[in-house]
C-alpha cells in the first residue's frame, strides 16, 4: 500500500508542471489503481488483499509521511535553481520548450 500510494505520488512529481493532458494520464493511472484495488476479479488476478485495518492505518501514515517528504525535498530542489529554471506545479498549458544553441 504504502508503495503504490508513493509510487503514484512520484508520477505527480515527475509529470509536473501539470497540464490537462498531463492531468489526465495521472488521473487515468489512479483511476486504474483503484479500480484493480476494488473489482474483486483484478484483486483476486493479481493476489492483492487488503492488510487489517491498523495495519492500513499504518501504512497510510507512513505514505503520508514519506508524501510530507518528497514534497519538502522538491520545493527545497526548486528553490535552489534561478528562478527562470523553477517548474510551477501547475500549468494551464503546456510548458514551451527553447532550443539552446540553435
């Protein structure tokens, strides 16, 4: 759990700044997440089960927490590249590309 719950937190990091269409693959992919999580056909195809309930509440603490931190570490990352090299979290359109050199 705590895995997949990072995991899909990494493809939010990676895919930003997030622009629709990059919104839409994110939202696809956790969309698809929790639909092999709650169909019990998928659960049962890939021998996922749900861990007790304390041990859940665990797990998403400790997801939580490691969220808090890859967070904390990319706006600390951002923050130490000149403003011009800083990516926004979110963009309403895709972000335009320079080519240097041409």
């Amino acid at each position: 759990v705590v895995l997949l719950i990072v995991g899909l937190f990494v493809l939010v990091l990676l895919a930003r700044p997030i622009t629709p269409y990059r919104a839409v693959i994110v939202l696809a992919m956790i969309g698809l997440v929790l639909i092999v999580l709650l169909v019990p056909g998928f659960r049962h195809f890939y021998a996922l089960d749900f861990p007790p309930r304390h041990a859940l509440a665990g797990a998403l603490i400790i997801a939580a927490s490691a969220i808090a931190v890859l967070e904390a570490g990319w706006t600390w990352a951002q923050r130490q590249l000149p403003e011009a090299d800083r990516v926004s979290r979110i963009a309403l359109k895709p972000p335009t590309t320079t080519s240097a050199g041409a």
